[in-house]
C-alpha cells in the first residue's frame, strides 16, 4: 500500500475536490523549512508547503507529476528572503514533483539557469526513479562543434523523462519506542558494510528483502552482527545516488553510492517496499532492529561533491538551482575548483551550503535515528580560501551543534587537493580514519619495516598523532581494509591489482596495495601457502582488535571475502562485492569468523584493551607498576638502541593494574595484565616471558592454545600469541 493509500479516500476524495482542470494557483504557503512538508491548511484541508531557496532566479515553477508521468506546472509567485515558496492545497504524501527554475544563462559569471531541466529538490526527503544518461540531462549543449565553447551553449531540452523525481512524505514519527545503544567511543567496534552487499547472498534472508534496509534488518543479519560483537554498522552511503555517465555506457553502476544526490533521501534501490515514501518507513525499521540489538548506525556520507560532475555533467538539481552559490567555481566562473576529483567541490564557505549540510545532518540523526556519521574526503569540506582550515565555519557549526556535537564524527581527513592531507590534523569530537596505522599493520606483517618503532606507537593509539588538543586514543579508528582496496584475503592473495573487469584497462585502483601473495599469484591448491595465509589474516586481525583506538572490519573479511583481487570495485554490483555467505561452511573460514568474534568479546570485556587514555609508560601504579612496558624476545625491557635495531618481534605488556581509567562512581578500573607477543619473521622466535602467563590465542593453531601457565613460548614464523597474567 502506497502513502496515498494509507491516508484513506476521504484523502483522495479531497484532493480531486481541490485539484479541478488546470494548475491550481498555490497559496502563498511559507519559506520554512525548506523542501516539502505536507501539513494540515488551517481551512480544514491537507496540502503540501514547497520551499526552494534560489536567491538568482528569476521565476520558478513547481511540477507535479500524475501516475501517468503528465507534468502540471504550478508558478511560485512568493519570495521570502531568497526563497521561493507556495502551498498546494490537496497534495498528499505520494505525490512526485521536482522545480523547473528560470534566470540568466551566463556561464562566464557562474550562472547555468536553464527552465527546460526538471531539478530535484535539495530537501527531498524521498526519491522516485533514476536517472538515465542522455543528453538532455545536460544545462549545455554536449555534442557541440566546438568543444571549448560547448559549456556556454544552453540545450533546450526537456530533461524530465530521463532525470528522477522528489517525493512528498509524511513525517510523523516520534521514535518513541526506540532506544538507542549510546555505545562510548572506547567501546566501539565498527563494521563497514553495504546494505545491499550484506544480504544478496544470505541464505536464510528471504529473496524479497535481499540487499534491502529490511534484509539488513532481518534477525539471520542482525544476528551475524551480535554474534560478531561489534558495537556499530557503518554503512557505505544510503543517501540517494546516481550512476555516472560513463558507468551507465558501460552497463555498469555506482555500486558504492559516491556519487550523491539527495541529502535527505534514503536510497530507494535499497527498499523492498518501495519508491514513493515507503523507504523512508523502511529504513526507520531497520534502525530501530539494529538499536534493539545494541548496534549504533553510522552513515558513510558525501558532502564533498554532487552527482553533477563538471561543466558537462548532467543538470539534475543544485547546479541549475544556483550554480556558483553551490559549488566552488574556478577563476574563470565557468569551470569548477576540483578537490575531490569527481568534477566539483560544494563550497562550505557559504552559509547556504553550511545550512545545508547541517540541516541534513540533524535529519538523520533526530528522525531517522541514526548515531553518527563518516565523512567521505572530510579535508574538501573544511576548505576555505587558503587551503583546508580546522578552524572552517563548518568545523565551528558541527562542533557547537547541540545535537550533532553528541553523536559520533568521522572524518576521512584528505582530499585530492595541495594540502589535502590532514591525518591527525581534525579537532576535537572527531574521530579519524588512520592510513597511518593501515599502512604500518600492512608492511610488519609482510616483512616490509626495518623495526618496530612505528609499529609500537600504532599498537599503542598513535599519540603522536592524536594526542594534541586534548583527543584520545579513540580519536583514531584504526583499520587494515576498507571498502576501498583489497579485502583482507586479497591483501594476502595478490601482489598486484586485478580490475580488468571495470572496463577501465586496469588503470582504476590504488597501485601501492602494500600486499603480498605468499609465493602465487590468487587462489592456489599449494597447501603451504593457503596455510600461511590463513595465519597472516589470522595476524591482522588479531592485531586490528588488540590495539588502542577504534578498530573498524570490513564486512566479510571475518569470513575469507574474495573479490578476486579487484581492489576499486566501486562498480561492481555483482558477486564481486556481495558477502558469500557460504563461506561459512569451511572449516578454515569459519573458524576465522570465530576467532574475530572472540578478539572482539575480549576487547569489550577488558578495559585494558580498549584504552580511553594515552599510555604514560611510568610506574605510577601500585608497586611501581608501569601501563605499557615494551619487551625483546629476551624478556627485558626495550633500550633506545633495541628501538633502532632491524627487527621484526616485539612483545606489548599492558598491565591491568596500572590504569588510569575510573568508572562512573570514580572508582579506579583494574584489569587482568595481557602480553602480546608479535613475530612477523619467517623464522621462529623464542620469547621469555617476564613472570608465568597462560596463553589465551595463537595464530598458528586453528583452535585454542593449551590453558597452561608458560614462562618462555616459541613462536611459529609469522604469527601473534595473546597471554595473560
């Protein structure tokens, strides 16, 4: 049942009274909020208020769109404070409608109005169809003789078959019954998955809901989760999106999402219910499942950039709306300052743009329920005049929000511009992705570092970089993968790249991969190399989950995922990237998923392994103890010269009794005292252990070590042991 259908015939009945032959004249309505809001009329009626800030525009046209596809065009005859705004008596929730705006066509001073392309409305809360690559989707002419001028030639075309249209909605849900999980940043384990990939291949996910909000939110999915432990899903975007041009000729998708076009909207591709409102309901429901299982939701989200591309891109919404009031325009207007390396930047010096972002941002949070958000290429959005600035107006608006300060803030600190990289450069409340520790767990585990020295200070929260400013261990999340790169056993699989299949000649995709085959090229039968790659995954993520900070899986990388080396595939919306579910049915993947869920068990249940301040290293505990002591395979303390001395064994002794952590009621926290012992050398290595400890995991056994109390272990090549005191 649509949302038309749901608000009974009365409804209806009232809509056609108020809707006789011709466009109804719209009342003068109001110029808050923006976007659409169906409301009661105060004449006893329903109808829909349409707000669209266009401080240029000369005129413009609200259209409606019939079950037909017939176009009714409605002129907003209200400007308040640069916004244009009416109210249509009789629009119900259902109803597609997108703005045709008018203005001056002058490229050379930034403006690309242009009346005969229907716009998507910013504020859309949901969207109906895609969008369809065609020509005249473009403000310009694209086959234009004369390539250097065709920005500046405006096409005529009506765009509206090909382009999608907004939804009303009806938002009337208080979240009452919803109780979110609040998890403290120290306790968070992120898991970085795709709503559609996660469930396209779930066996006991019903076929129907497969790669939908409501298949993520089935109890077999949410179920993996818990039984995983993980404390957060963070989802690569959901925010409606759009295939590129030159994907689309490809027949192919942009199977990430990163390329956005509405800020509002939950990707409809992704609801099984649904395009005219009904996604809307569906992702609430999948929050609340996940809220119900103690599991936070974060939003992967990308404000750097538009689904618009550069000057011949597709007119689909800002850039006909206010072009240089959107984006960053280069010196010469007509083209666009580029830091994301997708055609443009949106300009968050603008208050309009601020508002925007921070409008869409509190959406999310207060009605849609989600807990926080990673931001895609954070550095573009902190760009001011002179390159990136943490002291940006939009930093200072996140940061003084009385909501958006509470939830959790991610930042993917780079872009592609001079500058652009800004690891440990964010302020305080942000949280950020560590290449840093990626690229120092990657090198030690294949043989890559001379010594220890970085390794040991990523182990230990990457003080060095966050430390300052008054941030925590936490500030950095750390990861080994992500979406974008190698899956966990690709990274031991392949030494190069295998992404012929995106139809890009294998030029897309990172070439410095930090990988290692192990001695073949992809699956083998060698029985040697399938075993020693088994134990180097078994080592990273051991390491990933015993270090300070917040560690961030990669969906599937628990189970063996494989995307057959392709380490870009972002247009891949095939088993690819879809999660193979039937891994689990082998032996050596599922005990691989059994030992990530009983890394992450141990984390939550120990403090000391979830820091939530920086290590100080002196004996401020009782009887002198120290909270991090750093030991040779020898069993003593670590000098300067052992520092710089190659080497690839390092033992990290973290004593549970030497915290300086206190619980609500200021009690003191005290722990068990844990040793991990880390060899990345082919060869064995012999440990002496400071005092008996009883080995709790070893990464060369497929099961648990024996629960005996050791003073020495000798440690198979390439492998981690976990003991404890």
């Amino acid at each position: 049942m649509t949302a038309w259908q749901e608000l009974g015939t009365d409804a209806r009945r009232e809509s056609r009274a108020a809707a006789p032959d011709g466009p109804v004249p719209p009342w003068p309505g109001s110029w808050q909020p923006l976007g659409a809001r169906f409301r009661a009329d105060g004449a006893g009626g329903r109808g829909t208020n349409f707000a669209l800030w266009a401080p240029n525009a000369e005129a413009v046209d609200l259209c409606l769109f019939d079950e037909a596809g017939r176009e009714t065009r409605h002129r907003l005859a209200e400007q308040t404070y640069q916004t244009w705004h009416g109210y249509l008596p009789g629009v119900l929730p259902g109803t597609r409608y997108g703005f045709r705006v008018h203005g001056r066509w002058d490229p050379w001073t930034g403006a690309r109005h242009n009346p005969a392309k229907l716009l998507l409305d910013p504020y859309a809360r949901a969207v109906d169809g895609g969008y369809t690559a065609h020509d005249a989707t473009c403000a310009a002419v694209r086959n234009w003789p004369e390539r250097d001028v065709a920005d500046t030639v405006r096409d005529d075309r009506d765009s509206a078959p090909y382009v999608p249209k907004a939804v009303v909605v009806h938002d009337d849900d208080d979240w009452y019954d919803d109780q979110r999980p609040k998890t403290p940043w120290a306790e968070t384990v992120l898991y970085e998955l795709h709503v559609r990939g996660f469930t396209m291949r779930h066996p006991e996910v019903p076929p129907a809901l497969r790669g939908t909000y409501a298949g993520l939110a089935h109890p077999a999915a949410v179920a993996h989760l818990t039984r995983l432990g993980v404390t957060a899903v963070e989802l690569l975007p959901v925010h409606q999106h759009v295939s590129e041009d030159h994907l689309q000729a490809r027949g192919l998708v942009n199977y990430w999402g990163y390329n956005t076009l509405g800020y509002f909207a939950p990707h409809a591709g992704y609801a099984a219910s649904g395009s005219r409102g009904q996604q809307v309901g569906e992702f609430k429901r999948m929050v609340r499942a996940l809220h119900a299982a103690g599991i936070e939701v974060i939003l992967d989200v990308v404000y750097n950039h538009t689904a618009e591309s550069g000057a011949m891109g597709p007119a689909l919404s800002f850039r006909g709306i206010d072009n240089a009031g959107y984006y960053r325009l280069d010196r010469s207007r007509r083209g666009y300052a580029d830091y994301t390396g997708c055609g443009n930047t949106l300009d968050t010096r603008r208050p309009q743009v601020i508002r925007l972002i921070t409008d869409s941002l509190r959406y999310w949070v207060a009605e849609m329920g989600v807990d926080g958000f990673r931001f895609d290429l954070a550095a573009a959005l902190a760009r001011g005049g002179d390159g990136v600035e943490m002291e940006h107006p939009f930093l200072a608006a996140v940061s003084q929000d009385p909501l958006l300060s509470r939830v959790k803030l991610i930042a993917e600190p780079w872009d592609v511009g001079p500058g652009g990289y800004r690891v440990g450069g964010f302020p305080p409340l942000w949280g950020e992705w560590n290449d840093r520790y990626r690229d120092t767990v990657r090198d030690f585990w294949r043989g890559a570092r001379p010594d220890v020295r970085e390794l040991a200070t990523r182990l230990s929260g990457s003080s060095d970089l966050y430390q300052r400013g008054g941030r925590r261990p936490y500030a950095s999340v750390n990861f080994v993968t992500a979406h974008d790169g190698f899956t966990l056993r690709d990274l031991v699989s392949y030494d190069r790249k295998h992404n012929l299949a995106n139809g890009e000649d294998n030029r897309d995709g990172t070439d410095d991969n930090r990988s290692w085959n192990h001695g073949a090229e992809g699956e083998t039968a060698d029985p040697a190399v399938r075993a020693l790659r088994v134990r180097q995954l078994r080592n990273l993520l051991t390491t990933l989950l015993l270090s300070s900070g917040v560690p961030m899986l990669t969906a599937g990388d628990e189970m063996g995922r494989t995307q057959g080396g392709n380490n870009n595939a972002y247009c891949r919306d095939d088993e690819t990237s879809w999660l193979d579910w039937s891994l689990l049915d082998d032996p050596d993947w599922r005990s691989l998923t059994e030992l990530t869920a009983r890394l992450v068990h141990l984390r939550r249940a120990h403090p000391v392994l979830r820091q939530r301040a920086f290590f100080s290293g002196r004996p401020d505990g009782p009887d002198g103890q120290r909270d991090l002591v750093w030991l040779t395979p020898e069993g003593r303390e670590m000098t300067d010269a052992d520092w710089f001395a190659p080497g690839r064994a390092l033992a990290m002794r973290l004593s549970g009794g030497a915290m300086s952590a206190r619980d609500p009621q200021g009690r003191e926290v005290r722990d068990a005292d844990f040793l991990l012992l880390l060899n990345a050398a082919p060869e064995p290595c012999r440990f002496t252990l400071p005092a008996p400890h009883v080995p709790l995991l070893d990464t060369a056994l497929a099961g648990e070590p024996a629960a005996a109390p050791v003073s020495e272990m000798l440690l198979t090549g390439r492998s981690a042991v976990l003991l404890t005191a």
